[in-house]
C-alpha cells in the first residue's frame, strides 16, 4: 500500500506561481505511475499531470507549459510547479499512485484516467483570483 500526504496549496492572484508536494510512503517503489489531478465541485476529477516509471511526463492540454510535474530520485516526494496560474486553474488537487500492471491510460498523452489510480492522498486546494 503507498500513503500520499499533498501541501502547497494556497490562494494567488492569476499570474502568480505554487508548489504542491505530495510526500509517498510505504509501498513506493510499486508505484508504476504518479499523477496530480484536480476537482472543483460539481465536475468530474481530471487528469493534469503525471510522471511514468521511466521518468517520462504527460500533461494535460490546459496545463501545457505552465505546469511541470517532477519527483525526487528516492520517488518520495512528487511535485507539481504551477506558474502563470489562472482561475480555471481553481480546485482541489490531489495525487495519486497507481502500484498494478502498465495501463496507457494511466499516463499518456491522450489521457491521465483518475479510474487508474489505486491511491490518493486527501487533497490540497488551490484557489486562483482574477
């Protein structure tokens, strides 16, 4: 089993940057795919960033450029840099592991699937002013 704690999150004006960091324990080294997603009421969770075994990332479209995914080499602590945020950015975000079998939809290009992930951490809200 993988524990995922976030923090990071906060409240900026559009334009301004944040840091989310999502710290990993037990099962880490299972973990064949990390992702962030974000949820605003009403919606459906999506897909923003993720980061695969191999060190290679996937973005969403929206997040394109402004969002950088990265993961410390020990694969303890995730990190999702937003800079350039805007209020659509506004949500509660969380992260998530998956430990089970290669899956594309887990991390692709086309798709980051919330319905992949096995674990998750219980979210950091980030909230983006115009």
């Amino acid at each position: 089993q993988v524990q995922l704690v976030e923090s990071g999150g906060g409240s900026v004006q559009a334009g301004g940057s944040l840091r989310l960091s999502c710290a990993a324990s037990g099962d880490t080294y299972s973990s064949r795919y990390m992702g962030w997603f974000r949820q605003v009421p009403g919606k459906e969770r999506e897909g923003v960033a993720c980061i695969r075994t191999d060190g290679e990332t996937s973005y969403a479209d929206s997040v394109k450029g402004r969002f950088a995914i990265s993961q410390d080499s020990a694969k303890i602590t995730l990190y999702l840099q937003m800079n350039n945020l805007k209020p659509e950015d506004t949500g509660m975000y969380y992260c998530a592991s998956r430990t089970r079998d290669f899956y594309w939809a887990a991390c692709s290009d086309t798709r980051i699937s919330p319905a992949a992930y096995s674990y998750w951490g219980q979210g950091t809200q980030v909230t983006v002013s115009s």
